[in-house]
C-alpha cells in the first residue's frame, strides 16, 4: 500500500477516535528502521491539550489491525503531535 492509501485508512480511525479531543489530520511516513526493516511512521496531529497515552497505544492496535487486514504488514509507530511541540525559529522570537 502508498502511504496516501495508509493515510486514508488511518485518519479515518484517529478522527473516529480523537474528534473530542481535537485530531486535526494524520501523516504517514515510510522508513527503515535501525536494521533495515521497512516501517510506518504515523504522526496524529492534534489543535491542543494532552493526549492520553492509553487511547494512543489502543489506536495503535486497531490501526495495526486495520492495515493487516487489508495485507499490509509493516511494523507501526505511532506518534502525536500537538502545536507547542514544534520549535520555534530562534530567528522568529
């Protein structure tokens, strides 16, 4: 599967999921990992506030679940993204 054909799968399952918590999009990134092992990066990218940990690793499972059911078998990370974790230029302050 593209990465544009995961993504479809995927924020159809976070919006599902997070809508009351503010999900805004998802983004998916193939990748290898430390040994050479194709991998899906999936980063959720929330408006604000905290994000539990246990609704994160139990969409982690569905998405999982999702994707090896429609034959796609790469190893998932995933991870959030909120709008103060990105860094400011120094150049900006």
């Amino acid at each position: 599967m593209t990465d544009d054909e995961i993504n479809g799968i995927v924020s159809e399952l976070l919006r599902k999921r997070f809508a009351d918590i503010g999900f805004e999009r998802s983004t998916v990134e193939s990748e290898e990992d430390f040994d050479g092992s194709s991998i899906l990066r999936i980063t959720a990218h929330f408006k604000q506030g905290e994000v539990p940990s246990v609704r994160l690793i139990n969409a982690l499972h569905e998405i999982r679940s999702e994707l090896i059911n429609r034959g796609e078998d790469r190893f998932v990370f995933l991870d959030r993204a909120v709008p103060h974790d990105e860094l400011v230029d120094e150049d900006e302050e």
